[in-house]
C-alpha cells in the first residue's frame, strides 16, 4: 500500500472514531510529516484525496478543516430535479448565500439558447445554494423578464425557480437539455466557493416547458466531493 494511502486511511479511522471533530483544524504538513515520519509531499497526497473524497476541506491561507457528515449527496442524470429537490431529498437545510438579482440584456449565446434576440430583457438570478450552511452550488438562472414579468425582482426571494415559475406563472418545467463542461480560468466563481478547493463540475442546462418552449438558463458550479453524479446507460437493440 502507497504510504499516502496508509495516512489518509488512518486520518479517516481517526475521524469516524470521533478522535478529530467535525469542523476542527487539521495539523499543519509539517507536524503530520513529523508524526507519521514522511516527506510533505506524501502528506500533501494524502490530504488531496481526503479532499477528492469529500472528507476534508482547504481553506487558503488557513489550512484543512474536518468536514461535517451528513452533506454527501447522490443524484442522476437521466431524471430532471431541481438543486433544492436534490438537498431537502437528502434531509438537509437548503439555503441562499450572497443572493442577488439583476437585469441586463442577453448575451449572444443566451439569445440563441433562449430562442430571443437582444432587444429583449433577462433577469439573472446569481447565487451560492447552500446545504446546512455548507456552500456547494455556484447558480446562474438567466429568465426573460418577458416570461416573469417587470416586478420579478420583488416577487422572487430564494428556493427553487423551477417551483416558483410554476406557482407564480402556471409554467411547469418539463425537461432540461444538460450539457457537462469543464471549469475554466474564464469562469468567474465567488471567494467562498473558490476556498473550500473542492472539485468542481460545470453544468449548462436550458429548461423547457412542455411545448418545449426554453424558459431559462442557468450555469451551475457543483461540489463534485459533496454532490456524486450518475448516468444510467442501457443497451440498444442490436448494439
């Protein structure tokens, strides 16, 4: 067994033993290196994978903290929910940091997702959702102000736009086309998720009414050491 992996499995046996606690501060590289009579690189290993497995967290400038259990979350791709769904159906608190909402015109790739021309109006809802106060999702929803309407800003509070766009207008959002991209130094991400240093998935999703009508488009940063995503692939006949 790699020496790395020996540590990081020790470190983890200490943590469901409770001997290091949710949310306490990890020995600096230096004094783990120390104790376990190793380079600090191995030690930097070792703690990468606890971060790739979801059980610590880097803070820059600070160290690496013990994560608190109960934020690890499963969803599929092949059925439509929404991020909130995806959080209460864990029996976690959802929550909206940093929060705000502001109109513009679209850009050019949002005039041809969302079918209209820059002449018109969106609203962009950009914000952190949260699960028990943990950041885990950066969220851009991009809405025609032509579908919610001048007053969207007053109305819309936080939650699921999905739910809201239903109880408020009598759209119900029937799928969503999905695409999965890599995160890019052009991509600009708040402080407090770009801190945590966990890994990150893009997803870009165009959501569509029944009469697959695009309603809004949204960019959405995952945790991907919170939140564990899988495909269900069938065979064709004759494949």
């Amino acid at each position: 067994m790699n020496k790395y992996i020996e540590i990081a499995k020790i470190l983890i046996d200490e943590m469901d033993a409770h001997m290091i606690a949710g949310g306490e501060k990890l020995p600096t590289e230096k004094a783990m290196a120390e104790r376990f009579r190793t380079s600090r690189e191995t030690i930097r290993k070792a703690l990468k994978s606890l971060v790739e497995m979801g059980r610590i967290y880097s803070i820059q400038g600070s160290g690496y903290y013990v994560r608190q259990k109960g934020l690890h979350m499963e969803s599929t791709l092949n059925r439509y929910s929404s991020i909130t769904d995806l959080i209460s159906r864990s029996n976690l608190a959802v929550g909206d940091l940093e929060i705000q909402i502001f109109k513009r015109r679209p850009a050019q790739e949002e005039q041809v997702l969302l079918q209209t021309d820059k002449q018109d109006w969106v609203f962009i809802v950009d914000r952190i959702r949260a699960a028990d106060g943990e950041p885990i999702v950066y969220s851009q929803n991009i809405v025609l102000q032509s579908i919610v309407g001048d007053d969207f800003p007053n109305r819309f509070e936080s939650g699921s736009l999905s739910r809201y766009l239903e109880q408020s207008h009598g759209i119900t959002i029937s799928e969503a086309l999905m695409e999965i991209k890599t995160v890019s130094e052009e991509d600009s991400l708040p402080f407090r998720l770009k801190q945590s240093g966990a890994p990150l998935l893009k997803f870009v999703q165009i959501h569509y009414d029944a009469k697959a009508k695009p309603i809004f488009l949204s960019y959405d940063y995952m945790r991907n050491d919170l939140i564990r995503f899988f495909v269900r692939r069938t065979r064709m006949n004759g494949g």
